[in-house]
C-alpha cells in the first residue's frame, strides 16, 4: 500500500504543481521571493483554521462559524488592548494579553459550539449556522456598524507579527507550518487521530470501541475554536483592524481547502497534509489571477469554481482507474 | 396561519384610525456589510433619533437588510403590517426592489430613493441621488492634476455593480489624452483585506508605479498597508474616496501619501429623513431630485468634512 505510488494521493499535488508552472509562466515575478512570501503568509488565515477543519470534517462534523469567529474575536483583541493600553502601555506585556484573549475567547466559542452539538444533541450545521449570525452581528455591534482600530501607538508593536520573522520566513507562515506539522502527527500517529477518523466513520461501531465519541467530537471544535484563536493573532497585526467583514466566506475557503486535499466531506478520513495543498491551490488561483492580464476580473469566481471541481475530480477519476 | 393572517387583518383596519395622529415614516437601508454602509447605518440612526424629537407626530421604521430579498420582505411587512405613509429606501440593488417599491407607491404612500435609482423611472417621488459619475469624474481631474506630466497607475474596484460601473467610466473619460495610464485593474470589494492582498500582487506585477486610485478610503488602507510592508518608494500617493474620518484626519494633517479625498456622504441618508420628514409635515415642497455632488477634499478644506462621531 505504501510503496505502491496511489495515484489518487498525488492528485492534489499534481493541481498543485500545475497551478506553480502556469503562474510561473505567466508572470517572471510570480516565483519571486516577494510574491512567495506574500501567498504563503495570506494563506496563513485560512490554513490555520482549516487544519482544525480537518479533525471537525473527519470526525462526521462541520463549522459553519469560522469566519465570523475570526472577525468576533478579532474585534475583541482589539478592544482588550485598547482598553488596557492606560494601564500597561504600548509594549509586548499588552501583546500577549491581546494573544490570550484570543486564545481564550477561541477556547470558550468552539467549547460553545461542541456543546451543543454533542450536548444538547442539535445538527452542526444548525448550531454553526447559529452561532454564524450570532458572532457576525456581535462584531457588527461591537464596532458599531463601522471599523474596529486598534490603536495608533500599539500598531507599530504588534505589526512584527505579521511582518516580521525569523531568517527571512515570516511568522504566519512558521506559524502555519507548526500547525500543519503537528495536525499530521495528530491525525496519523496519536490515537485521537484514528479515534477521530472511527467516530466519522460509523459512530456507533466506535462507540462500542470504547471510543468516548462525544469526547472526541468535543474535542474537534474546542481545537477548532483555539485554531481559530491562532489565525486571528496572525490577522489583527496585519491591518490593526476588525469589521463585520471581516473573515466573511473564511469558512467555505477552509471547508474547501480541506474537500480538495481530500478529506471526506462526510467523515471517516481526513489527510492533513491535503488540507494544506488545498489552501495553497486557493491562495494561488487568486494570485494568478492578479498577476496575470487578459482574463476579466468578473470571471475570477468563475475560474476558482472550474479549478476547485477540477482538483476533486482529479482525485476521483484516480481512484475509479487505480 | 389562519390567526396571522386575522392579525394582520386586525392590525391593518385598526391602524388607520391611529394613523391620524401619527404618520410612520419606514426606512429600509441595507446593513453595515462595510465601511460606507456603517456610516450610512450611523446617520440614519442619528436622524431617526432626533426627528422623532422633532417631530412628535412622526414615527419611524428603521429595518436593516443583508440582502435583497430580506429588503423585499422589510418593504413588504412595513406596507402590511405598519401601514406606512412615506418610505425611504436605499436599494440594495435597483432590480429586485422596483416592484416592491412601486406597491408602495401605489398605495399612496410618499416615496424617497436614495443613492441607487430604480429601475423603472417616476416611481418615486423625491430621489436624493449619489453622484457616482462625478465621483468617478472628480477623482480623475485630481488624478490628472496631481501627475501633470502622466505616469503609471492601477486602481481598484468596489464590489461588480452599476455604482462601481459608474464610477469607472467616470474616472476614465477624466484621464483620456492625460498621459496617465492605468496599468490594472481588479476589485478590491471595498474591503480592506481583499484590497491588500490585490495590491500586493500589483506591487509584485509592476515594478514602477506613480499613484493609485483606491477609489475607497477602505480599499485605500489595504493598499497603504501593502506599500509599507513591500516598502516601496516610487508611489508618490494613493487616492481612496468617500470621506472615511481617519483618512479625511490625514489630509488634513499633511501626509503626502493621502493628500486628497472625494466624497460620497453616507449620510445622504440623514438628507432623505429629513426632507421626507419636512414633506409629510408641512406644505414646503420636495418633490423632484437632489442631487448630492462629489467634492474634491485637500487639506484645505479637510477640516469641513470631518466628523469625528461617525463611525466612519
């Protein structure tokens, strides 16, 4: 099985590097290391979240939320620091505040989601597409219909996060990686891995396993929840701001991202290390089309929809032939 | 069903002998999805608040929609259920709002469109009209003076609509035979997330530039944040549009890179209130169009245009 090459294992990879050779001929900037570290950063967003994605999609789950989660808790970093910036001053004390407070806020919003759909026993979609209106409005509130902005004198601190890095390779794409690196263990070597796997599946032969399936589950939005926490720490420094469109369709990018890699939309298996091909393909499709003249900005949605079916059907075709 | 619909039955012959005393004003604007819309949400809050003071026997339905269709449904309960004498409506989109627009017309009801018209003309009886040419126009001309000598440029776009349609051809038709070039185009959706990642590939396409028509003071804060990071130096300023306060406050303080805005007022919105208001009250009138003009703001006369209370 491994040492077989499965074809349908590389047909991501092949959309992937299909995608790389087209930009690359379209455009000589295209491979620079400007516009490299430019898609891999702004990729950070989506492939954070979409990685917790994954474990919540394996395990027979969805969130509809993660978007205006994303934007909720953005607005509240924001206010948190603004509001204690008197009292501790512009420096990396109120940063990491500003980190917990997502950290936390991310915890508490996928804990909220778990519940009730393993507590209170309601559909995913209908408690995610709840809490999806709900975090949209709050921010709305919060910010009065308008703009969150962090403020002026905190920016130029918490700018590196986003900016900044180490030997050259920004923070959101380290981040990023850590993340990737340490769901593919996860889903592959730990037991909640394959427990999450089993419960997506066929719950009620995990169940008998001894799987505790509404522990597993919980988990996947709790993790999905903090995940969510992480991308916004990336986000907030990048323009100091969060509004009510903030993070909007955030949540079909990362489901996307996580179908094409190929883990199944209805449960039972999840490959991380798709998801984040997936993110990449997006990210992308989005680049080229900006770097590239002669196609109408109208049509960009268009060619996204044809590469995202074509990338899944790359997989399938595959499978049926392999 | 059967006791809602004898509800509204109810409902709608019992409020006309109360209508006597108060007229309803219904007001139906889309949600703050962005940055003009909050400020449009802001000001028509705040007229609403201080004309009910105003005026005691008026009464207001404000509703805000996220979408065309929910609009329709907005119009539609104000017509049923609150027995409306004058609606202010700002359209989401000129299509799908004119029939049920022109209903309420047809019942008598007063009608005021704002900013966006309908599709089928003479329905209304007062339109506050946005001048989207003219912003388009008016930003060109600054374009034209600020680069006499022509130069290189892209801009952005807002989300694909007649107004953005407008404002484009506007801009265009101003810079003809200028010698300025626009290099390219793409929208930024009046976002400022999707605004910079656009003009980071702009910046990654095109290693020479001279300014950049954001064309929204949204859009404009995604792309001065792109040029920061990727520190570029040739951009000699970037033009957004609107009249957001923080960067109407820049103008006015002398940054280089945003020396000049153009304005679209949200609170447009605030006009239409009121003159529907003053039409319902009193004899003067108000039929006809008002046309509300796209000013060019330097720092000059920055200080006019900023308010420091709107959210935007």
């Amino acid at each position: 099985m491994m040492a077989k090459l499965d074809l349908r294992v590389l047909g991501p990879i092949l959309a992937l590097v299909a995608l790389i050779v087209v930009g690359a001929l379209l455009n000589s900037n295209f491979l620079s290391a400007g516009n490299v570290t430019n898609v891999l950063s702004r990729s950070a967003f989506i492939g954070i979240i979409a990685v917790g994605m994954t474990f919540v999609i394996t395990s027979g789950g969805l969130d509809l939320s993660v978007g205006s989660m994303a934007a909720f808790i953005a607005g509240l970093m924001i206010l948190v620091m603004n509001g204690l910036l008197p009292t501790l001053g512009p420096g990396v004390a109120l940063v990491l505040v500003g980190i917990l407070a997502a950290l936390l806020a991310g915890t508490v919003a996928g804990f909220v989601n778990g519940f009730l759909i393993t507590t209170m026993r309601i559909e995913a979609f209908i408690v995610t597409l709840g809490t999806m209106g709900i975090y949209r409005s709050l921010v709305t509130w919060l910010a009065d219909g308008g703009t969150l902005s962090l403020d002026f004198g905190m920016r130029t601190v918490i700018r590196p996060i986003y900016f900044g890095g180490i030997l050259g390779i920004s923070w959101p794409i380290i981040v990023f990686a850590l993340v990737a690196i340490t769901g593919e263990i996860v889903m592959r070597r730990a037991a909640f891995g394959r427990h999450a796997a089993a419960v997506g599946s066929n719950d009620q032969v995990a169940r008998y396993s001894s799987v505790n399936v509404d522990r597993v589950r919980m988990l996947t939005y709790v993790f999905l929840g903090l995940l969510v926490g992480v991308a916004t720490i990336m986000y907030v420094p990048r323009l100091g701001s969060a509004s009510s469109s903030t993070g909007v369709l955030w949540e079909l990018e990362a489901i996307a991202a996580v179908i094409i890699g190929g883990t199944m939309l209805k449960g039972g298996f999840g490959r991380v290390w798709g998801t984040v091909i997936g993110v990449l393909i997006l990210s992308l499709i989005d680049n080229i089309l900006n770097l590239t003249d002669g196609v109408s900005p109208y049509l960009n949605g268009a060619i996204q929809g044809v590469i995202i079916i074509l990338a899944v059907i790359l997989q399938r075709e595959r499978k049926a032939g392999s | 069903m059967k006791h809602l619909a004898l509800a509204t039955l109810m409902a709608a012959t019992a409020l006309p002998a109360l209508a006597q005393d108060t007229k309803v004003i219904g007001v139906s604007i889309p949600a703050a999805t962005h940055g003009w819309a909050g400020g449009m949400n802001f000001h028509a809050q705040e007229a609403v608040d201080r004309l009910e003071e105003v005026y005691p026997e008026l009464d207001f339905v404000l509703a805000t929609a996220s979408d065309p269709s929910k609009q329709v449904n907005d119009i539609e309960d104000m017509l049923a259920t609150r027995n409306i004498s004058a609606l202010v409506v700002l359209p989401f989109e000129s299509e799908p709002l004119t029939s049920p627009v022109k209903a309420v017309a047809d019942s008598g009801a007063w009608v005021t469109v704002v900013d966006r018209g309908l599709a089928q003309e003479g329905i209304e009886d007062l339109y506050v009209a946005g001048d989207n040419p003219g912003f388009g126009r008016v930003s060109g001309e600054y374009m034209v003076s600020a680069l006499p000598e022509g130069g290189k440029i892209v801009a952005l776009r807002g989300i694909p609509t007649t107004i953005d349609n407008e404002r484009v051809e506007g801009f265009q038709a101003a810079i003809e035979g200028s010698g300025i070039e626009i290099l390219d185009m793409e929208h930024g959706n009046w976002n400022r997330d999707d605004s910079f990642t656009v003009m980071q590939d702009f910046l990654s396409k095109h290693p020479e530039l001279d300014a950049v028509w954001a064309s929204d003071d949204d859009m404009a804060i995604g792309v001065l944040a792109a040029i920061e990071a990727a520190g570029r130096d040739d951009i000699q300023f970037v033009l957004g549009g609107a009249g957001m306060k923080e960067m109407i406050k820049r103008t006015a303080d002398g940054d280089t890179m945003i020396p000049a805005n153009v304005t679209y007022p949200p609170s447009m919105i605030a006009t239409a209130i009121e003159m529907t208001a003053v039409g319902l009250t009193s004899t003067a009138p108000v039929a006809g169009t008002f046309t509300i003009g796209s000013v060019l703001v330097t720092q000059d006369n920055a200080m006019e245009f900023y308010y420091p209370d709107s959210p935007f």
